[in-house]
C-alpha cells in the first residue's frame, strides 16, 4: 500500500499536459524541425546573394538533387547515413563550382542573364533527376532506430532532435568560417564592398565560386536530412526552395541570422497552419506572409544589399 500510494504522488507531481496543450507542443516542435531545415535552405539563398548580389533560382533544384544522392549512398550503397551525407554535400558543392563557373563571364555585364541562367541550371537538373532516378520518387527510411522520446505525454521524435542538432551544428560552422577564416573574411570583404576587395587584392571570382559551394552545400544538407522525413522526388525542390526562399525573404533577405530566424519562423507558421487549416494550410501560410512582408519589405533583419553596378 505504501507503494502504491508513492507512485501516486509521483504521478501527481508530474501532470500530463492537456490534450491541446500536447498538440500545441507536438506542432511546435514539427514547425522547429522544418523550420530548421529551411533555415538552411534560406542560408545558402543568402550566402550566395550578398557576395554577388545574385538570387540563385536553382537552389531549390540543388536541395532535390541533395537529398537523391544523400538517399541513394545510404540505401542502394549502404553506407552510413551521416557518410552518405557528406558525399551529397561534396557532390552539390561541385554542381555550386559548375553553376558559378558558367555564370562568372557574364558578372558585371548582363545580369538578367544570369538570373535567366541560374533558371535553366534548375531545370537542367530537374530534368537530369528524372532520367537518373525516374518521376516516381521514393521515400527514406530513418536513420534513427531509437522511438520517440516521451516528455510528459509530448511524443518527440528523435529524428527531429537529430535534425535540428545537425541544422545548429552547421550554422555554427559557418558563422566560425565566415568570422575566423581568410577565405571567410574575403568574402565579407566582398559582400560589403566588391571594388574595394578587388583593390586590395582579393580574388572576388575565388569568393563567388566559395559561395555557391556553400550554399549547394547547405542546400544538400537541408535536402539529406528532410528526405527521411518526405517523400523525395523530382519536383520537391521546387516547394522547398519557395519556402526557402520566402524563408530568407522574412528574415531580411542576404543576412545570415535573419535567414536563420526567417525559416524557423517560416517552420512554424507552417507548421501551425497545416495544423488548423489543413487542406488550406499553404494558402494560409503565405497569405500571412505577404502580409508580414508587406508590413516590413525589407524583412526582421533588414535586406543585406549588394551593388555590382
């Protein structure tokens, strides 16, 4: 009896949650998990725009191809999840390398073109996805054997932890590489001043051809670790690179913590709206994100603007 009487108390000293209150938590932490992913999504959209001024409409074309080869190395070639990662990340940087190269004779003379070519690269590659791996898709087993972790009747998955580790992580990378790095601190040279960077010897096409590494790597990242989590097929990187983009939009477009802010806010707007509006919920979403955007344009952060004129 005096057992029992103890698990009693145990219990009543830690309540379950409400029923709306678990799912408020449940959608909260649905809206961070993808919210964290098209952080990274909007960080490579702006990593590219404020060293060369440039919006990368391929980008969203780039997370496709991210998470295929992430889920191809980790399915058909068995290789560990976070190894197969890396390769996507490696094989992206490269197709960034190419994009950039293919763009750099038209910098300073015809951007129009290079917005238009930036266009036909996604194409180009939703097309090769098509032919690589068909139209059908396919989805992507976890990698997390581990169930959800119970808080108090709020089920976490414990890929959700995994992911916005993993989206921390490489933001944090990143801001060291940008601060404590030579090639880093070119390319906030360049990013605020692209005359004066020249005139103090900086190679500024070395610098645009490193963002669009990083942001196709960042792109990878983003499309490896939300294809557990989606069905990965050829036309996903279109809706992702839209809330990306809308992502960084929010934020301030061409800063990097407010690309950070802008998809984890993104996330849970969401998140929250397919949790109450369902079938409606895009429509929702970006109906609120217009208005916000029309409140203040130039985003939370402020538009990191870039003159190549």
């Amino acid at each position: 009896m005096r057992r029992r009487s103890a698990c009693s108390r145990t219990a009543r000293s830690y309540p379950r949650p409400r029923a709306d209150v678990q799912v408020f938590l449940q959608t909260l932490i649905g809206g961070v998990t993808f919210g964290a992913v098209y952080a990274l999504v909007a960080m490579g959209f702006s990593i590219v725009y404020r060293t060369m001024g440039l919006v990368n409409f391929a980008h969203g074309s780039v997370v496709m191809i991210g998470a295929y080869a992430a889920s191809t190395f980790y399915m058909a070639s068995k290789l560990p999840f976070a190894v197969a990662v890396l390769v996507a990340i490696t094989v992206t940087a490269l197709i960034g390398l190419v994009i950039e190269r293919f763009l750099r004779p038209l910098e300073n003379k015809d951007f129009t073109l290079m917005l238009i070519g930036t266009i036909g690269f996604g194409a180009v590659l939703e097309a090769g996805a098509v032919l690589v791996w068909g139209a059908t898709g396919h989805a992507v087993p976890s990698p997390v054997a581990t169930g959800p972790i119970d808080l108090a009747g709020v089920r976490i998955p414990t890929y959700s932890l995994l992911v916005i580790a993993v989206a921390a992580a490489a933001t944090g990378l990143l801001a060291l590489f940008l601060q404590r790095t030579k090639r880093g601190a070119a390319m906030q040279a360049v990013a605020m001043d692209h005359q004066a960077a020249t005139a103090v010897g900086i190679h500024v096409g070395r610098s645009n051809a490193m963002a669009f590494a990083i942001g196709a790597g960042l792109a990878a990242l983003a499309g490896s670790l939300i294809g557990p989590m989606l069905y990965v097929n050829p036309t996903m990187g279109g809706t992702l690179g839209i809330k990306g983009f809308a992502a960084a939009m929010l934020g301030g477009f061409g800063s990097m913590p407010g690309a950070i802010v802008g998809g984890l806010a993104f996330g849970l707007l969401d998140s929250f709206a397919a949790g109450n509006f369902q079938e409606y919920s895009e429509l929702v979403t970006f109906l609120v994100f217009a208005v916000i955007v029309m409140i203040r344009p130039t985003g939370i952060f402020g538009e990191t603007t870039v003159n190549r004129a």
